[in-house]
C-alpha cells in the first residue's frame, strides 16, 4: 500500500517535471557558454562609465567635506 502512493508521485516527476527541468537546464547553460550579447556588453560598458564617474564624485565630495568640515569622518564612524 505505501508503495503504491510513491509510485504516482514519482511518475508525474519522470514524466512532466525532468523533461522541463532538463530543457531549462541545458537553455541556461547553453546561454551562459554563448557569453554576453552586443546590447549586454555596451550595457555593461555603459554601467562602468556610470561606476568610475560616481566613484570620481565620492572622491570629490570626500575631499570637500575633509576642507569644510574634517571631523565629519569620526562622526560617520560613531554614528
């Protein structure tokens, strides 16, 4: 009787979840082995611009704050 019970449980996932599970399995493997797209890799070139002009500010705001108020780090660090 109890073998019964697993019997359909492990047929609807042989025969309906493994099948899907495989195909999406090998789509995103094939799909990361292709490596990045024309439009993923400007993307990414445009979201490095945007990181090294940030980065410029903090740098710019940092040494501002170090002239007008160079305390300002002890209170961050405390706070």
């Amino acid at each position: 009787m109890d073998m019964d019970l697993l019997i359909a449980p492990i047929i609807i996932f042989l025969v309906i979840v493994a099948p899907i599970w495989l195909v999406l399995h090998y789509r995103s493997k094939r799909q990361v082995s292709q490596g990045l797209t024309e439009a993923e890799f400007t993307q990414l070139n445009e979201l490095i611009a945007q990181a090294e002009k940030m980065g410029n500010r903090i740098e710019t705001l940092e040494a501002i704050l170090d002239t007008e108020a160079p305390e300002w780090r002890g209170k961050h660090e405390q706070g």
